[in-house]
C-alpha cells in the first residue's frame, strides 16, 4: 500500500515502501513516468529515489487535496497502464589501476584480496540505478557485493576527479565531476559524464542498470585517459 | 546592448525562476533566493516574471552600461549608487550610455536584485539562465564580463509605494507546513521546535541556513535519502535544523520536520547572521492561497 504525505506548498511524496529492494526503481521509474504523461498539464518535476518519489506541481491549477487524489487514483491503476519503460542496460569501461584507484591499496589489504578477484567481484553483476542525486548525473548503483564493502572515509577528500568509481558501503557510483566526497575510489572511466555535454543528464534513469569492464592501463591511456 | 563588469566582487551571479524541472537529473532548483524582491525588480520594468537578473550578495560589484536603458534595483540596501550618486531602489530608473552602477556596502539585507528591461539574456542552461556554482553550471561575475540585454520598445516608470519595502532589520518568524517526517518526530520534539528562538549562524549561503539553538533529541539519525523541496528543515544529526534552499541537493537523508512557506524563505534570503528566528506552523491551505494571490498578482504561471 502507498502512502503519499505532503512535502511542502506545491509538493508530495510517494512512498513505494520502507526498505530498499530491488523491486521498487523499476516501479517508481515507471509510475513518475506515467504521472508525467497522464498529469503533464500540472506536473512539474519528479525525482525518484530509493523507496519513494517526490512530484511538484502547479499550484496555481491544482489544489494539495485534488492532486493528492488524481495521483491516489493514479496508484491504483498502476498496474493496468502501457508506459512502462524497458530496463536499459550500459556498459562502462573502468580502468582499476593503483595509480587511479586512490583507495584500492588498502581495500585490497583489507578484504584480503588481489586485484583480479576485485576486478572479477565489481564487474561481475549489473547494477541497478536506486536513485540520482548528490549532484548531477551521480547514480547510486548497488548493491555491491559484501566482499569489497568499505565504509566511507571518516574525512571526505576536497577533490575526486571526475570519472572517479567509488564504494560505499553496498553502494557504488561515479563521480561526474570533479567534486569533494568520502566514497572509497577503486578506479576511473574515460566515460564523459560532465554537464559539457548536456545530453549527459539523461545517461541514468533510475531503474536502468549499470555494468563495468575493466580495460587495461595502455588502453585507458592511449583513449585519452588522464592519471 | 549590455552592462560590463568594472569591478568583481564577493558573489554575483545571473539568476531567473529557477531550474525547475531538472530534480528528476539530480540538479538543484537554483535560482532567485528572495522571489519577492526578484518579482518586484521584474514587475517594475514590465519583464516576464521568469526574467533572468543580477543577484548581488552583500554588494563589491561595479557595472558599466553600454547603451541606454531601464533598469530597477530592489531587494537589500547594499548602498546602490548611479555615478557615485545614491540612486533609487524599488524603481524604474532610465539609465545611460556609460552610467556606472555601483553597489558598495550592505546597510539592510543580504541580496540586491538589478533587473534590466527585458531581461539578461545570457545563456540558457538546462531551461534556466540560473548559475550554480556547485554544480558548475555558469560563473559568477567577475571584471571584463559583458552582461547582454535585450532590445525593448516600451517604456515605464513603476515604483512601489514605500509602505511595501520590507524591513530586513527584523527578526522573523517562519511559517512552515507540517511535511515529510513531521509525525515521525514526538510532542516533546515538536514543542523545543516551536517555542525557542533559533540563531542564524555564519554557516549561511545559497545551499543552506544552519541555526544555532537548544538541540532535538533524535532517535532516528539517517534515513533512507528522498526528493528535498526548496525550504524542507532537516535536523542533523546534532539535532539542530538546517534549512535547505535553492542550491541544494536533489535529494538527502536527514529527516525533515517541515518545509517552509516560500515568501517567508523570500525574508530569510535578506537576514544575516546572529538574526533570531522562530517557527510557526501553517497549514497548507493557507499557503496555497497565499502564494496563489502572490502568483496572480505577479503573473507566475508555468
């Protein structure tokens, strides 16, 4: 069962459930999808998040009450609708190198690992997108695999660079640009995702998945990669 | 047709409405942090309500006009003068090839509004002339950039009546609606909530307005992150609140015990540090027809 409470003068939120499961971004993705094509007149903004979404609308054409109860409505023939999006997956190089990986050294003393292994664990499965956030085009993808969680660094760095692949604790991203963070960093991809590029924004969609490959260190060099 | 930048100063920036339909990218609302006096400055020129401006925090910057044109002013008194003389605020003022606009010291408020006829027409990135600093979207202003305006065939001299010109001396108090994880929090919570008086500290810009105050027990510390609107109250862990704004995250993970009003957020954007502030609740009802009569009055629509 859904519950929806009010986020402020103009927005709501839906929550889908109360712990994070691989069930629910596909159904949020689907549903803020749908409230987008069936509400476009008064909706303004979604962001889907890990257990929930958050919709703003137009408060000069719609009350709190009547809002409450299209997007009610709305839940409830959820199931019954034809714009549900097909899971996209994308593929992204990711050179795991000590010279990138600032963190990879101690992660692997740590986990007791060697680096092949570390490589095959964080490339083995597609991610899932729970949410983006943080920043722009920073997807959270999890659930990384207990073997190589690490928790986040008890004093955030001032600058990651941007490409950086981090871990944090079940959780693993990259950083679009260069930006302060605690996440441990394990390697870094020649994968543009800065905002140079507008079309960057809509390269993750919560519900879509994420798959690393690891590439050597003279490929990531001779396309362009930066140590 | 623009205004050149003589002089750099601590932090101005080009703003309009805001980047409003970008959450879903994990991009900040941005925007005007006071939209009363941003609606006024564009209201006064007869400019669309979306109109991208200068806001100029706590004053430094200097401008040069390099045509004539119209302008209006409001927001904090940070000291406007045109040639070295002290120019009208909340205005239309005609202005001329080669004027210098001056903004030199903060008297009263935080923000300055410099709306131009027609409206800056700078870049438009992500549907919004807003910069973002923290998401290196634009810059702020520094000396030798050219500011672009736009041609106009009309003329106007709006002022506002001085009874209107707020006082940003004032202690406020924030209305605020009982949102997000307002149940989650006990009688005795809401109570130290509602009836202190909180400080604005240093720890104060266009992310967030930490208060400094008598601490919330929490029991819950981190939750699962979720959609933040503009102006939502987190409490911290240190069970004090921080008032999230424009240039905040998409989405966080503290829990929050209401959002509040926008036009009261419009006050806060003019309050500098060691201000007193206190809460009140308002119902959503209430805000909606408040801001709905805001929006009419200035012609905000989407």
């Amino acid at each position: 069962m859904n519950n929806i409470v009010s986020a402020g003068e103009n927005a709501i939120l839906v929550y889908f459930g109360n712990e994070i499961n691989a069930a629910l971004p596909k159904k949020i993705g689907n549903f803020a999808n749908q409230l987008k094509n069936t509400l476009s007149d008064v909706v303004i903004d979604v962001i889907p998040s890990y257990t929930s979404l958050h919709v703003s609308y137009d408060l000069n054409k719609i009350n709190f009450q009547a809002f409450f109860d299209k997007v009610e409505s709305l839940l409830d023939q959820q199931d019954s609708n034809n714009s549900i999006l097909e899971s996209q997956t994308t593929h992204i190089p990711v050179y795991y190198g000590l010279d990138v990986g600032l963190d990879l050294e101690r992660l692997l003393a740590e986990k007791n690992l060697d680096l092949m292994s570390f490589i095959e664990i964080h490339t083995s499965q597609a991610y899932l997108i729970y949410a983006i956030g943080f920043s722009p085009a920073f997807a959270f993808l999890g659930e990384v695999d207990e073997r190589i969680q690490l928790p986040r660094l008890p004093t955030p760095r001032i600058k990651i660079p941007a490409g950086s692949v981090g871990i944090a604790e079940g959780q693993t991203a990259i950083y679009p640009a260069d930006s302060s963070g605690g996440w441990n960093i394990v390697g870094r991809t020649l994968l543009d995702l800065s905002l140079n590029n507008p079309e960057n924004i809509h390269k993750f969609r919560v519900g879509d998945k994420v798959k690393f490959y690891s590439i050597t260190r003279d490929e990531y060099l001779s396309n362009g990669g930066m140590l | 047709m623009s205004f050149k930048v003589i002089k750099s100063s601590f932090l101005s920036t080009v703003q309009d409405y805001g980047r409003l339909t970008h959450g879903e990218h994990g991009m900040s609302q941005s925007g005007v942090m006071d939209e009363h006096a941003y609606a006024w400055a564009n209201h006064l020129l007869n400019n669309h309500f979306n109109d991208a401006v200068i806001e100029i925090t706590f004053g430094g910057i200097v401008l040069e006009a390099q045509t004539d044109t119209f302008i209006a002013v409001t927001g904090a008194n940070l000291d406007f003068k045109i040639n070295n003389k002290t120019a009208q605020m909340w205005h239309g003022l005609q202005i001329y090839k080669g004027d210098v606009l001056s903004w030199a010291n903060p008297k009263n408020g935080v923000r300055a509004y410099l709306a131009v006829k027609g409206g800056f027409a700078t870049e438009v990135l992500f549907d919004s002339k807003s910069v973002n600093l923290r998401e290196h979207i634009g810059a702020k202003l520094i000396k030798g950039d050219v500011l672009p305006y736009k041609d106009f065939n009309e003329v106007t001299y709006h002022f506002i009546s001085p009874k209107y010109i707020p006082n940003y001396n004032q202690d406020i108090t924030l209305r605020i609606l009982p949102t997000y994880q307002f149940n989650d929090f006990s009688i005795n919570q809401r109570d130290l909530f509602f009836n202190q008086n909180y400080t604005i500290t240093n720890a104060n810009d266009r992310t967030g307005c930490r208060l400094s105050g008598a601490p919330i027990a929490i029991k819950k510390e981190r939750m699962i992150s979720e959609g933040i609107s503009y102006g939502c109250v987190e409490i911290a862990t240190d069970g004090l609140p921080i008032i999230l704004l424009k240039d905040a995250p998409s989405i966080g993970g503290y829990p929050k015990i209401g959002t509040v009003f926008s036009l009261d957020l419009a006050k806060l954007a003019q309050r500098q540090p060691n201000t007193k502030l206190r809460f009140e609740l308002m119902s959503i009802h209430e805000a909606q027809k408040e801001r709905r009569k805001f929006n009419d009055f200035f012609e905000i629509s989407f």
